[in-house]
C-alpha cells in the first residue's frame, strides 16, 4: 500500500467500497529497529519503576534511623543514574531514527462480520484482472492495487518482523536448515561409531566353536580357553556377570561385552541428546527467520522438527548400509541394506531403546520445571504470616508484578507437542510389522503424553495465545502420509527372504536348496505380500487421483471464471461460516465476548506493554509506538 496512508483515509476507502462502518484501522510500519531500542528503553523503565518502588517502601515502612538514610541516599543516586539512562536512550533514539518510518501494513476491523466477508470477496479477483489491465479502479487506493488477506490473530503477530521481506525470510530458513543438516550429519557419524564397534563384538562372539566342545565338562572347556583366548565367548557366554568376573580368561570377554551393551544405550541417549537439541535449535532459527505471526513462526517449526526427529529417530537405522553414507562419515563396515537377523541384532535393538527413551525422555525437563516451582511456591507459603503477609525475613516484593512472576508457569509450547507425538506415531507404525512392540510403546507414549500435559496444563503452563488451525490441519495432513509409509515399510520388511521366505504366487514351493532372490520382481511376487501391494496401490492412487483432479478442477475453474469474467466460491465459501447471529465488534468489544485480544493496536498486546514499561490506561490513549518517546507511563513525566 502507499507509504503515505493514514488510518482514515484507509477506513473511508473500506467503508465506501463495502457500504459498512469500519470499526478501527491500525498502520505497521518498517520500525523494527525502533521497537527494538523501545525495548531496551522498557527494561531500563522496569529497573527505575523498582527502584522507585523501593524508595516509597523505605519512605513509609520502614523506621527513621541512620541505616534507613543511608539506603534512601543510595537508592535516590540510583533512581538519578536509571532517569539519566532513560534519557540518553531517547536522544540516541532521535539520532538513529531521523528517517520518516512509512507504512507498510494495515489491519482493518469491520464493525460487521458482513463488512470483512465483503472486502474479502471484493478483492478475491481472477488472475488475470489482478495483474493485467482490467483491475476495477474502484478497488485501488491512490492509484495503486492492494494486496489484501485475512489477518492472524491479534496476541500472534511479531511487529518487529512485518518490514521483512518473504525473499530474505526464505534465506533465512536456508540457512537454519542447513545448520540442522549439519547436526544431522554429525549425530550419522556418532551412530556409525556405535554400531561399527557393536558389529565388531556380535562377529567375534558368533565365530564358530570347535565341534564337540559343550559336550565336554567345564575343566576341558577353561583349559581350551586358556590356551586359544579367540574361543572365550564359547565358554563364558554361557557364565553370568558375576561369574566371569571371577575367571581371569573371561575378563576380555565381560569388558567388551559391556561396553558393547553400553554402546547400544550410549546410540540411544545420543538419539534422545540430538532430538532435544532439534528443539533448541529451531526454537532459536524461528527468532532468526523473522515470521510475521507466532501463528507461522511455531507452524514452521513444528514441521521442520518433526521431520529432523524423525530421521534421526526413525530413518538413522536404514543407512547403515548405505556405501555412499560411510564413505561421507568415514567409517566402514559389511552390512546388509536387507532386515535380516543381524539388523535386527544391532538396528532394531538401538530403535527399541531408544523409544523407550522417547517415553520418557520429552517430560523429563518439564517435570523438573515443575517440583522446582512448587518448591518455590512452598517456601513462600511456609513464610506467611496469620493475615498471609510475608515475614520481612524471608523476602520482600515491592511491587505486584514481582510477586505475580513467582505464580507464573512457562508457556505452553503446542508445536513441540505436536511434533513429539507425530514422531512417535510415524516411528512406531513404520515397524509395527515386525516389530510388534513398537504399537505398545506408541500407545504408552501417547497416553502419558496426554495426561501429562493435561496435569501441567491445568496446573503449571500459562494460557497460550489465540492460534489458528493451520497447525492442527498440517499435522492431520501428515498423518495421511503415514498410511503409504507403513506399507511401504511392510513390504519392504515381509520381503526379507531370509526371516519371511514364504511362497511365490505362481503356487511353486522353493526347493531346499533356494538362494535369495535378487531382483525387486521376484521379492514382491509372493502370496503374503500381495494384500500390502494392493492396498498400497489403492490406497496411494486414491490419494494420487484426489490430489490430481482437484489441482485440475482449480485450474479448470480459475480459467473459467477468467474468461466470464467471473468470481469463484469465495463468497459462498465465506458467507457458510458467518456467525448466524450478527454481533457488532463494538458491543462484542465492550461486553468483553471477544475471546483473547480485541485490538490490532500494538502498544495493548499484553507482551508489547511488558516490554516497553507501559500501561494499559496508556495504550488506550495511544496506537504508535513513537509515542512512548520521553514518557514514563508508571509515574507520568520523568522527573
């Protein structure tokens, strides 16, 4: 839109354009650095407003002695020195910011939900009248063509990242990713380590023992062991723990035994390590990426981190026998791409360990959040006195936002939780088929995960803001491609001649001398795969087809409605989900019906006001953030 639009001329455009009153129009505007040294002014402000806090405390509760002075001198030079901070923040403030910041977004609140469904389709042109020469010119404000959307929700959108162009948001998300690729790729060679020295020890134990050994008695057996110490895993593989420790020609065999074993639960905390540094690295590449709304910015991530658990849960056991992945990590061993029985020795026993990691592992720092702050809300409680006032003793809060942060919990973060569980599922269905295991532990994982999170939300998290439904759509879109996935695993794990030779379909047994087939063909061609392949084959077109022909009758339909000049089924779309009872957003406003925040100013959302020091009696009165300039809204002028 025109750098140069105020919000009146934007309402009377609205209004005329739709025929209905338009309620508030709140501008943004490229003033990222701006918002930010507000924020820094804003902790400064908190520190004096504490400051002065105490001041009044000593002032009127405290007794008149030579102690007592000596604090209010000090907090007095205090109070002088943040005041004179405050001051060089806005001088520096008008040095750096001497540019006229220009509009580059506006929200618009209809009084009618009638009134937004109007703009809306008024605007959901064809392509060709959107970008060729038959645009309406009664669509266009000071000559030039908007672009419009429905806006996110008010408590999501990050202010400071709207002057953010898609173009570098994108090079941003390259570069994160990158950077978890990278984590990717370390956490291979990490694993790679471990099974190489697993598959070392489990070669070594099956070499094959001298014909007629376990049937002479244990004194012959020690003495052939003493004398080859390569047969030792033939004599004391049959002892306990105990046992060979008290035999020195099995202490070999004991200490790499359990370093192997440790090994394989080393792999699996390796697994549970990276998957929360995932968590911790995309939390911070969503900061970096600068998304305009909360809503996209935890969208995002719960996509990518899914995705990179997933791997590094779920796919990190299927490389093992890929050459071209061992010469990139540098490490090689013999291992078959097939899940045959050693894979399942070494893979499939490192998967089971670490879901049942993955039971626990994801609550573990939660919980430990949790009895902290109970502790601390104990002690608090312990030091009350009969009219519940705090033994000055214990500790004093000056303020009421100080004492409310002691009751205040973490926020609940929904995308972690939602890629938490997709992972789960995705892993365990991928080799429930012969891994029978692997459904119990996902049913095990989900039903604490949900009485969990239900205790905690109800006990310890604070009230997450207002999403939208595009992260619950995302994840059920994703469950749809797990269907294709567990077959196609299915089929891959059934076709394991060496576990599950079976029969082909041509109806022929194999002889006893069968060699394993070697072409994809002659796996696939056997009577208890065929069910899999037709169901995947129906299963994979109907999504195919549904995907297809929808695409196609989008296209059919754009064009269409191109050449007759026609709009689509946005209204219709549109106007099926107005409300059946129209309330207008001042009474709604006013009766306080709308749930969450109601106003697209920035300086009312809750988060901006703690930021900048302000109050709400202040934010009511202004709408831009160049208005805090010189003010302190907690006592009026600095002074």
């Amino acid at each position: 839109m025109p750098e140069d639009t105020t919000e009146k001329e934007l309402a009377i455009h609205f209004a005329e354009l739709t025929g209905e009153a338009v309620a508030a129009v709140h501008l943004a505007f490229d003033n990222a650095k701006e918002i930010d040294m507000y924020v820094q002014r804003g902790k400064v402000m908190q520190q004096r407003y504490k400051c002065v806090q105490r001041i009044r405390y000593e002032k009127t509760m405290m007794k008149h002695n030579r102690e007592q002075k000596k604090r209010l001198r000090k907090l007095m030079r205090e109070r002088e020195d943040l005041t004179l901070l405050v001051r060089q923040k806005d001088e520096k403030r008008s040095k750096i910011i001497n540019k006229k910041i220009k509009a580059i977004e506006a929200f618009v609140t209809f009084e009618t939900e009638a009134g937004f469904v109007e703009a809306m389709t008024r605007y959901q042109l064809n392509w060709f009248r959107t970008h060729c020469c038959c645009y309406p010119e009664r669509l266009k404000f000071k000559g030039m063509r908007l672009k419009i959307q429905q806006a996110p929700e008010p408590s999501t959108i990050i202010w400071e990242n709207l002057e953010y162009s898609n173009k570098g948001r994108f090079l941003r998300k390259c570069l994160t990713t990158s950077i978890a690729l990278l984590a990717i790729l370390f956490s291979v060679g990490l694993t790679f380590q471990a099974r190489d020295f697993k598959s070392k020890v489990i070669k070594n134990a099956s070499l094959p023992c001298p014909n007629g050994f376990f049937d002479l008695e244990p004194e012959y057996q020690l003495e052939l062991v003493t004398n080859d110490l390569d047969l030792s895993h033939c004599y004391c593989s049959t002892l306990s723990s105990i046992e060979q420790w008290n035999i020195n020609q099995c202490h070999d065999h004991l200490l790499t035994s359990s370093r192997a074993t440790a090994t394989s639960y080393g792999a699996g905390f390796i697994v549970v390590f990276m998957n929360l540094f995932f968590t911790w690295l995309m939390d911070k590449a969503g900061k970096f990426e600068k998304h305009q709304s909360l809503d996209q910015m935890e969208t995002s991530n719960m996509v990518r981190v899914f995705l990179l658990k997933f791997v590094n849960t779920g796919c990190l056991v299927l490389l093992y026998g890929q050459k071209w992945l061992q010469r990139l990590v540098r490490i090689k061993f013999e291992d078959d791409s097939e899940f045959n029985v050693d894979w399942y020795a070494t893979g499939g026993t490192s998967l089971m360990i670490v879901m049942l990691m993955n039971i626990i592992a994801p609550h573990i720092g939660t919980f430990v959040s949790y009895f902290r702050h109970r502790a601390k809300i104990r002690r608090l409680e312990r030091n009350l006195t009969s009219d519940n006032a705090t033994r000055e003793s214990y500790r004093v809060w000056y303020t009421q936002e100080e004492l409310n942060e002691v009751y205040k919990g973490p926020p609940f973060k929904l995308n972690y939780r939602y890629s938490q569980v997709l992972v789960t599922l995705y892993v365990c269905w991928m080799y429930a088929i012969s891994m029978p295991l692997m459904p119990v532990f996902g049913a095990i994982s989900c039903y604490l995960s949900y009485w969990i999170d239900k205790f905690l939300f109800c006990n310890f998290y604070r009230t997450p803001p207002l999403y939208s439904d595009d992260m619950g759509k995302r994840c059920t879109t994703l469950l749809g491609y797990l269907v294709i996935l567990h077959l196609g695993m299915s089929l891959w794990m059934m076709g394991c001649e060496e576990i599950f030779q079976g029969e082909p379909l041509s109806g022929n047994r194999y002889p006893d001398d069968f060699v394993r087939s070697s072409s994809l063909q002659e796996k696939l061609s056997k009577k208890h795969l065929f069910p899999f392949i037709m169901t995947l084959i129906i299963i994979g077109a109907g999504m195919i087809l549904s995907r297809v022909s929808s695409t196609f009758l989008r296209k059919v339909c754009s064009c269409l409605q191109c050449l007759t000049c026609r709009k689509g089924n946005t209204l219709k779309t549109l106007r099926s989900n107005m409300n059946t009872v129209q309330v207008d957003y001042s009474s709604a406003r006013d009766r306080e019906i709308i749930q969450g925040l109601s106003s697209y100013n920035i300086l009312q959302n809750p988060k901006y006001q703690e930021a900048f020091a302000i109050t709400p009696e202040f934010a009511e009165n202004h709408n831009r953030v160049t208005s805090i300039h010189g003010y302190n809204t907690k006592e009026g002028m600095l002074k």
